[in-house]
C-alpha cells in the first residue's frame, strides 16, 4: 500500500526537475516551459546541455 500524498509529491518533484533543468540550459520563462513539456514530456530527457 502507497503512503497518501505519494503521487502528488512526485509529480512535484517532477515539475521542481523541468524547472531546473530549464534555467540550467538558460531560459526564464518558466511557465512556457511547463507549458512546453507538458505537451511532450520526453523532451525534457534531450534538453540541451542536460545529456
């Protein structure tokens, strides 16, 4: 059995990576990027300068 809250901490967890990754790689703009990713989750695995 799952602890409650379980699925809600990972996908903060998930949104607090995109966020980094993205200023990593220099951008700013943090919700076209959420945004962005939302749409295609498997983008974030090639982002620039993050492989």
């Amino acid at each position: 059995m799952r602890e409650p809250g379980t699925a809600s901490r990972a996908m903060a967890a998930l949104r607090r990576l995109v966020i980094g990754a993205r200023r990593l790689v220099g951008r700013t703009d943090i919700a076209a990027g959420l945004r962005h990713h939302a749409g295609n989750p498997a983008y974030l695995l090639t982002t620039p300068g993050i492989t």
